[in-house]
C-alpha cells in the first residue's frame, strides 16, 4: 500500500515538472506565417492569388522547398485566422472552409510533410478567433486538440480573443495537456500573456515556460519600421523579465519577420533581422515569397544570422548600453563561448560612427575573431582595442565573436585559416 502511495506521488511529481516536455522546438522555430501579409482576405473570387485558401498555402510551401528556404531551417507553413467555416461539424469538429480548402487540412498537412515540411494551425481560446470564426471554449479544448492530431498538424497558436481572464487561466493549460494527450507532437504558442500585458505579476513566465514552446508577449506588428521599433523597445525594456523565461523549447515571440513587404528599407529589414536573431525569436516570415525582392531574400537567407537565431544554447540576448546619441548595443552569447553583438543606430541623419573596444563591452581579454554578419569581412579584434563601426540611420552592424584565441604559434596560424573560410559558413566548427 505505502509502495503504491508513494509511486503515485512520483508519477504525479514527474507529471508537474515535466509538464510540456514535448521535446519540440528545442531552437527557435522558423517558417512562414500568413497573417500579416494576408490577413483575413476572403476574396478568393477576385483575388485568387492571395485570399486564404490551400493554394496560398501551397504556393508558400513550394516556394519554401524550392527557393532554399527549407535547407536553412524555414520549415513551417503556418496558417493563422479566418480558415474555418463558420460553423462547426454534425459532431461539433471545426471544419475547414469548404470552398477555400476543397482538401480539407488533413491532405494539407500531407502535403507539407511530403516536402520535409510541417504546418501550422490557428484557433482561439474564447468564443470566437479575432476575425469572428468559431472559437475553442473550454468545453471545446479535448475535441479540437484531439482532430488538430487527426489532421497530422504540427504547430497550433492559440489566440486569445473574446475570452476574459479566469478561462485564460484554465484554457491556455488545459489546451497543453490536450495536446500533449494525443501523442502527437505539436508545437504550442500561446498569445495568453499579451492579453494581460506580457508582464508579472498578471503573466506568470514560469507556468507558461512549462505549458507552451512559445508565446506572443506583445501586441500585433504591422508593415511598419515604427511597429518593429516599438516592439524592439517593449521587448529590451523589459529584457530582464523576459530573458530568463526563454530557453530550448520555451520562447518569447515578438511577432512575425515583415522583411520582404512594403513597409522596412533594406537598413530596417537587416535591423529586424539581426535582433530577431539577438532575441533568440521565432522566425517566421510573413511575406509573399513568390515576389519577394532578392535583397529582402538575401538578409532572410542570411546564414550567419539564422546560426546565431538558431544557437542550441538558447539564451536570450539583451540589450547592453543605450547611448544618448541614439546608439544602443545589443549582446547574445553563444555556444563554445562565441557571442553576437549589434551596433544598431536610431538616428536620422547620417551613417554614426561609433567608437568603443570589447573590454568596454565586458569582453575578457584576449583576442577574438570577429565575422560581420551582413558582408562577410572577419578579422581579428583584441579585447582592449578601440575599433569603430559605421551605423546606418535605422540600422545596424551585427557581428559573430568567436571565442578568445589562447596566444600561441598555432593559434595565430589557426585564426588566419578562419579569416579565410569564414565565408564558408564553419566559423562554429573547431578549425
Ligand atoms: C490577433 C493575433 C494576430 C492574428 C489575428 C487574427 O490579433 O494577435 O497574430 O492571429 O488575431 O485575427
């Protein structure tokens, strides 16, 4: 009799702490997200190319497997509101639009499995989505996590619309068990804490770091450099709340990349880009990559940057000064004791070149490799050398720095050979 007692209490013990272990998204996830680009466009009539139905879907995900997207990690084909009907199912199942999705999500998923690809799915803790579909209501949460499984869905964001505090606080929880009960692994992001403010003592970090991978903080972005930047403030104001709640398998999500639409200069697309990357954020894109220039493909494709994005270690970068004259110094710390900075300018008139040396950004002593993320020059910088970098108005310069060489002969041939294949995407790699 003690035995069994006690062996309940362990399994309820393992059950409390290892509440989402989901083993998903261990780095932060990255694919491509239709919202901001497309929104809730219905006019499938008049505007084919672009209303939210499978084939926007499909386009995306060839574009993905076909343009070299997938083999940088850009994996998941994420639908987001206005896919359903209006009405549920005879059996109360959400059901797809049946003109917009003839093949239902199921063959949707397919489809993006077929292609090394997963999918995302959109729904809301509340009586309706934002755009007025039917909502998950408590009563609800088992039926839908149980047919998002059936359908072979991947990722499932659970919005927060039309729901009040307390059902939060049940459904958000229970909608993780849910999905951790059908076996099936699926991805959870939560946009709970930016409906009550992204910030204690209403949003509890630690509960959410144990029931979702992910979770919306803050309010919706928009085609905007004044969006990112308002954004990129709330998040770094408020890093030293933030930083600790991430980790493997557990992010802050400040919203979608709009790099590739209409509203960011090719400056403010590396801006965001390099400090989605900083913030160990979730990638996903929300553009129209059938049209996307080749300069907004480039800064998405940058390799150097999804590797800093993507580093197993997991820890969230902070912001490390902010200067009066509008410069702000952005630091992240890698595995084998690399870091990223970012040099980032707010300013309006000219390129600022700002002065300063890694010892004042605390950097230890010694010499380091430094590989500049957005042209590719390395060299090599000592801790208490003054260096200058040249910041565009609403840019920035990004760096990769390597650990410290230790000063011998070797090292010095060593570090040559990294200068040289520092090109070649292996500046992780021991040389
Ligand atoms: C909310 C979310 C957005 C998007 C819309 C859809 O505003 O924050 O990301 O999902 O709803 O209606």
């Amino acid at each position: 009799m003690q035995v069994a007692v006690l062996l309940l209490l362990v399994a309820a013990l393992c059950s409390a702490t290892l509440a989402l272990d989901n083993g998903e998204m261990r780095v932060p996830p990255m694919g491509w997200l239709a919202w901001e680009r497309f929104r809730c466009d219905l006019d499938c009539e008049h505007d084919p190319k672009n209303c939210i139905s499978e084939n926007l879907f499909i386009d995306m995900a060839d574009r993905l497997a076909e343009d070299g997207w997938r083999e940088l990690g850009y994996v998941y084909v994420n639908i987001d509101d206005c896919w359903s009907s209006m009405k549920r199912d005879e059996k109360g199942r959400l059901q797809a639009d049946p003109k917009r999705f003839p093949r239902g999500i199921k063959e949707l998923a397919r489809y993006m499995h077929a292609r090394g690809l997963k999918l995302g799915l959109y729904g809301d803790m509340g009586t309706h989505t934002c755009g007025g579909y039917p909502g998950t209501t408590l009563d609800n949460i088992d039926l839908d996590a149980q047919t998002f499984a059936d359908w072979e869905v991947d990722m499932f964001k659970f919005d927060g619309c039309y729901s009040n505090a307390t059902e939060q606080e049940q459904g958000y929880p229970l909608m993780s068990k849910a999905l951790n009960a059908t076996g099936r692994p699926i991805g959870y992001s939560c946009s709970w804490p930016a409906y009550q403010g992204g910030l204690p003592p209403k949003v509890n970090y630690t509960e959410l770091g144990q029931i979702c991978n992910l979770w919306r903080n803050y309010g919706d972005i928009q085609d905007s450099w004044d969006s990112v930047l308002n954004i990129i403030n709330w998040f770094f104001e408020n890093q030293d709340v933030l930083a600790p709640a991430a980790g493997p398998g557990k992010w802050n999500d400040p919203d979608m990349l709009i790099v590739g639409d209409f509203g960011l200069s090719m400056d403010q697309s590396r801006a965001q880009m390099a400090l989605w990357a900083i913030m160990a954020a979730p990638l996903f894109m929300s553009n129209d990559l059938r049209t996307i220039s080749s300069g907004a493909r480039t800064i998405l494709q940058n390799k150097m940057a999804i590797i800093i994005n993507q580093d197993p270690m997991g820890v969230q970068g902070r912001r490390l000064v902010k200067e009066k004259i509008g410069i702000d110094v952005f630091w992240r710390p890698l595995s084998k004791n690399a870091s990223a900075l970012v040099f980032f300018s707010r300013r309006t008139d000219m390129p600022y070149r700002y002065q300063t040396s890694l010892s004042k950004l605390n950097y230890t002593a010694g010499s380091y490799e430094i590989y500049d993320v957005f042209t590719g020059k390395s060299m090599a910088l000592k801790d208490s050398a003054p260096f200058v970098v040249s910041v565009n108005p609403t840019g920035v310069v990004m760096w990769h720095v390597s650990a410290p060489a230790k000063w011998n002969p070797r090292h010095f041939y060593k570090a040559s050979v990294c200068v040289y294949t520092a090109n070649r995407y292996d500046l992780n790699e021991e040389v």
